[in-house]
C-alpha cells in the first residue's frame, strides 16, 4: 500500500510539473513581442526571467497560503479518527 500511494503522489507531482511548464510555454508564447521588444531595448535574460518569476512566485506564495493550513486542518482530523 505504502508503494502505491508513493507511486501515485509520484505521477500527481509530474503531472502538476508538467502544467506548470505548459502554464509558462503558453505565458511566453502569448508575450513573445514584448519580449522581443525588451530584449531589444536591452533587457537581460535575467530581467526577462524576473518578470515571469514574479508572476508565478505570487501565485505560489497565495496557492501556499491556502493549501498549506487545508492540508495541515485535513490531515490532523484524519489522524485524530485513525484508531476509532
């Protein structure tokens, strides 16, 4: 049982990764001008990657806020009623 639920988490973080890169291909495809501009302009590649990295960095800091303490209340009182 302990392989298959490790398995199983192991296919849900891939294919959360894997989202998450089709979430940013799309991101870079739909802004491919403006970064053509900025690069022009003479931005870096490291500008360039902050400004992506900002975006999703507050979606990962907000999604973080709210799934953490959800797991955290969902697990406790999943143990709490484990031995009735």
């Amino acid at each position: 049982m302990s392989s298959l639920l490790g398995f199983s988490s192991l296919v849900c973080i891939f294919i959360s990764i894997f989202g998450i890169y089709s979430l940013v291909t799309l991101a870079c495809e739909r802004r491919r001008k403006e970064i053509a501009i900025r690069k022009v302009n003479g931005a870096t590649v490291r500008n360039i990657l902050t400004l992506f990295f900002r975006e999703y960095a507050l979606l990962l800091l907000v999604s973080s806020l709210i799934a953490f303490p959800a797991a955290w209340w969902v697990m406790r009182r999943w143990i709490e009623h484990y031995n009735r």
